[in-house]
C-alpha cells in the first residue's frame, strides 16, 4: 500500500483509539480514585478502619485486576449492551475499558496515599480536621506526583487494552494492526501502526513524567 | 465533673494554679493502647497552671507523647479526666473536640509539614480548615512567617528550608488559629545546639508575648532548664514529681530526676574523697561564692541561663550533706 492510502486508515485508527482510551481513562480515574481512597481509609489503623469493608473492597480489586482483560469483555458484553445499547464500536469498548482500569487505579491510588506520612495526617488530625478535610487537602494533594503517575501508567496500560478490543470492533490502532498487518500481510500498515503506538505510549510517558516531576517539592 | 476529684487538697501543693481555671488539669488519668499490657499512663494527676511553661521531662517511653497526645485530642483517656480550661475533654462531642483542637496549637519532632506546599500554604492550612477566606489567611501567615523570622520564605517548600528553619514554619503553622495553648514534642530533638536553643527562645518569647500556656515535652535537662517555669517528670507512665522548675531542679526528690540532671554529668577528675554534685543556683555572686568556698567546693562547671546559673561542684564527701543549706541560702540570697 502507498503512504496515501495508510495515511488516512493511520489517523481513523488513531482518533478511534482516542475515542476508546479517553473517556475509559477519565471515568477509571474518578471511580479508581474512590475506590482507592475508601481502601487507604479502611486500612487497619487508617481514619475509617474497617477490616470487613477493607477485605471486601481489597478482594474485588484484586480480582478486577486477575481477570484477563479478553475475557473480562467477553463476560461484560450483555451489561455493555445494557449501558450503550450496542456491543460493537468504540463506544461500546468504553465499557469494559473503563471496568478494566477501575481496580488497576484503585490499587495504584491506594499505593500512593499510603506513602504520605503519617505525621503529615497526625498533624492534620490534631488540627481538628475531618475525615473528608484530610481527604481533600492533605492525602490527595500530597500524593499528587504519584497520582500523575498512577493515571499515566493506566493510560499506557488501556492504549494496549484497547488494541484487543478492536476484536470486538472497537476499532483503533490495535484493530487496524490485525485487519492490515496481521490477516492481509500489509507490513507497511503493521509497522507503521506499531510505530503510532510506540510515540503514542513514549509520548504520554514522557507527558506523565514531565508533569509528575513539575508537581512534585520534595 | 467529680467535685471530689477537683478539690484543691488532693492536687499536689507544688502545682496549684495560680488562677482560677488551671489550663489543664489530669485527674488520675489512665491510657493503655490497644493490645498493650502495661498502660502508657497511669493514675496521673498534674495541674499545668494558665500561662505558663511547663516542661514534661522522662526517659523514653515514660508516656510524655502519650500525655501530649491526650491534650490535643489524637487519644482520649481510659480512665480519670482531663479537663482542657475547665472542660472535661472526654465529654466534648467530636464538634466541640475539633473547635477545641482547632484552638491548640502542636509543634512536633519530626516538623511535620507537607510536602507540596509551601510555607506560606503550611501556615495557612489550619485556617483554610476553619473556612478563613484566602486573603485573610494569607495575610496572618505572611505576619506569622515574619514573627518566626521568615518573612522572605514564604514561597519556599520545605525542601527548600533548613531543619530550623522548618521548625520555624511549624510554630508559626501551631499559632495559625491563635490558640492559648502550645503543645511541643520533642521539638528541638532533631535540630543541632544551637538551632535548639534558637527554637527554645522563641518558644518563650512567644509564650510571653501572647500569654500563652506551652508544655514542651523533652528528654533533655537543658531544655527543661532554659525554657520552662514548671515541670513534671513522669517515669514508665507515672508522675514522679513536679513544681516549679527552679525549685524542683535545685533539689531533685526523686531518683530519676537526678539521674535526668546527671545525664550531662560533666567530664571530670575527681580528688580522692570528693563527690560530685549538681546545683542550681540564682547567681554566682561573690557571696555565694564565699559561701562555697566555706564548704570546700571547687566549681567544676557553671553555665548561666534565664533559671539561673547551673551549676556542678566537686565536695568534700563530708560536706555533701550540707549543700542543701548552701543551695537554699544561695538561692534566697
Ligand atoms: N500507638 C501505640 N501503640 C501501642 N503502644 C504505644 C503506642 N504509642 C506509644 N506506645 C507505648 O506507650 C508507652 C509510652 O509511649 P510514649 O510515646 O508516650 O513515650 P515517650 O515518653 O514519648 O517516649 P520517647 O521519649 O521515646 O518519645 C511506651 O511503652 C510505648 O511503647
Ligand atoms: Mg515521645
């Protein structure tokens, strides 16, 4: 195939992998971040201790985060229809883009609030601030560097997820790597569409980075 | 409230209150942690007087922390009362005990100050949580940075400070809300002699500028003995004595207060049949001078400080006994 017509499949595959990742990424980021916070809290010895809660909440994480991803589209295709009223597109690959992420962020956001020290929130506490105070203005904000880090890695990670659900027809890089490359033996299409994900990944590494060292006075 | 259990006759005399509501009172106060056996603090009963500045002293693991973290509301007593200016901290509601933290200021070891913000929004944090709109909390802080002699470091991180320096930011943060009473634990530990004795002085400047209750937690004499008015000394969660610093430390009841003065026990060579002894004295003037000389005494160490002058003599063993009376007279003269 000539460069004119890998051009456009290149910048329709791309955009519908924006389409896919984007959106997925901005909701596992509120939902994940919850999720998180609610484990850090509930931790023995956090502010809202709670062991049972704390197992349950740390059992659904970590089994959202062993279930394959391939699998786990498979088995969310009747809820995805029930959301999007379809299961093919790039809308419908939200769905269980954005479920994937979910566990994946509330484990890496739960990580990144239990590096904040304690005498940090002890001195908080001692302030009179309340749970939701600590929250707000002492736990996330302190965490901030790592949790720009948190979201880059699962941005990274749903460019990949993202290429398997093209199988579904989501579309995307991934998609057009497999319909080219892979069952037409276009190797142009294969390497060029490597190469988009390759600057794709680097280029939002290499943002999250950048913008994680700004945010960070330590 | 126990009526018993305030009456003035069952609080050591030493302590009374010099007005009519101590600002803090314990009343055979226990605290265990949770899955501990020995309790971390037990049947303490201490009256810290209103305005001044008493020194918590004991060795490691005496329940000093635990004491401060009674006052400022992180624990709260198994047992026995605390009463904060007359109000028993065990019964406040969680909306009472947050006002009444808001109102205490708490200066720590380890600073304490986060990270990504600066020293201007460090101090301002304790306002922002009490709704102060941003200008106004900004102008307190940048005059609380100039109190504590930072002033031109508002912009800076903690990274970017020195340890003294962020101990700085840590009292103007405890000042923040204006509070009348300033806890500090351990607050020169981490800092070199001379940073520490900067961070004392201002400690009692403050204190006296805005006639402020301040209780300083240490393991250290010197800071007792440089900062303080009061002192209570606590031994493996008990109290074992307390009063006024000058007197207490003039004459020591208690085995473990003299081991605390004896911890920086000076190098010295002693002559045959000479001990040595510890004394704080109001002067060396030359007639207490005259007065040691009477009784043999070499002074091996005087250091001068706003107690007194500290001071550590080799005796004649014969003569030990006598120090007492010299102490007394030196002391009244
Ligand atoms: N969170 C805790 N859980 C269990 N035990 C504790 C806890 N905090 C303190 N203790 C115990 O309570 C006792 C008193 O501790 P505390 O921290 O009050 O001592 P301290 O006088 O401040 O000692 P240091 O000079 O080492 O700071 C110690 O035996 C300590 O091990
Ligand atoms: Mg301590």
């Amino acid at each position: 195939m000539s460069w004119a017509e890998i051009w456009p499949l290149l910048w329709q595959a791309t955009l519908e992998t924006f389409q896919m990742v984007l959106p997925a990424a901005l909701m596992a980021e509120v939902l994940g971040l919850a999720l998180g916070v609610l484990l850090t809290l509930t931790r023995p010895g956090g502010l809202l201790a709670n062991r049972p809660v704390n197992r349950v909440l740390d059992a659904i994480v970590n089994i959202g985060r062993s279930l394959p991803f391939i699998i786990l589209l498979v088995l969310l295709i009747p809820f995805t229809r029930l959301i999007t009223g379809t299961s093919i597109g790039s809308t419908a690959a939200t769905v269980p883009l954005t479920i994937a992420a979910i566990p994946f962020v509330a484990r890496l956001v739960d990580g990144a609030l239990y590096s904040v020290p304690g005498g940090v929130i002890e001195a908080a506490r001692a302030m009179g601030a309340s749970t939701g105070q600590i929250v707000s203005k002492v736990l996330l904000p302190e965490a901030r560097p790592a949790l720009i880090q948190s979201f880059t890695v699962m941005l990274v990670n749903l460019i990949g997820y993202s290429a398997m659900a093209g199988a579904i027809g989501g579309g995307g890089l991934g998609d057009l790597a497999i319909r080219y490359g892979h069952q037409r033996f276009e190797t142009d299409v294969m390497i060029a569409t490597v190469l988009v994900l390759l600057l794709l990944v680097q280029g939002v590494q290499w943002l999250g980075d950048w913008a994680a060292s700004r945010a960070d006075h330590r | 409230m126990s009526d018993i259990a305030l009456s003035p006759s069952t609080l050591p005399p030493s302590a009374l209150p010099t007005s009519a509501v101590p600002a803090l009172q314990f009343i055979d106060v226990r605290k265990t942690y949770p899955g501990q056996a020995q309790p971390a603090l037990r049947d303490l009963t201490l009256i810290v007087p209103r305005g001044s500045r008493t020194g918590i002293i004991g060795r490691s693991g005496a329940g000093k922390s635990t004491l401060v973290r009674l006052i400022s509301g992180l624990e709260t007593p198994d047992a026995g009362q605390l009463l904060i200016a007359g109000q028993d901290a065990g019964q406040l509601s969680s909306k009472a005990r947050r006002e009444r933290q808001s109102h205490t200021g708490l200066v720590f070891q380890h600073f304490n100050l986060l990270a990504q913000r600066t020293a201007l929004g460090n101090v301002t944090l304790p306002l922002e949580l009490l709704g102060v709109p941003r200008e106004r909390r900004e102008a307190r802080a940048r005059e609380l940075l100039a109190q504590v002699g930072l002033g031109d470091f508002a912009g800076r991180y903690p990274a970017q400070l020195s340890g003294g320096q962020k101990q700085r930011v840590g009292i103007a943060r405890a000042l923040a809300t204006d509070p009348d009473l300033l806890l500090a634990d351990e607050a020169t530990s981490a800092l070199d002699p001379e940073t520490s004795a900067g961070i004392l002085e201002l400690l009692t400047q403050l204190q006296r500028e805005r006639d402020l209750t301040l209780v300083i937690v240490t393991h250290q004499m010197e800071v007792v003995r440089a900062a303080t008015t009061h002192v209570a000394v606590l031994d493996a969660g008990q109290l074992v004595e307390s009063g006024e610093t000058r007197a207490l430390l003039g004459h020591p009841g208690h085995e473990v207060t003299r081991a605390l003065l004896d911890a920086h026990r000076p190098e010295v060579q002693l002559a045959p049949g000479e001990v040595l002894r510890h004394v704080n004295l109001k002067d060396l003037s030359s007639q207490t001078l005259a007065a040691l000389a009477g009784l043999g005494a070499r002074i091996v160490l005087a250091e001068a400080h706003p107690q007194g002058v500290d001071t550590w003599l080799a005796l004649p063993e014969a003569q030990a006994g006598l120090l007492a009376a010299l102490n007394l007279q030196a002391v009244g003269a």
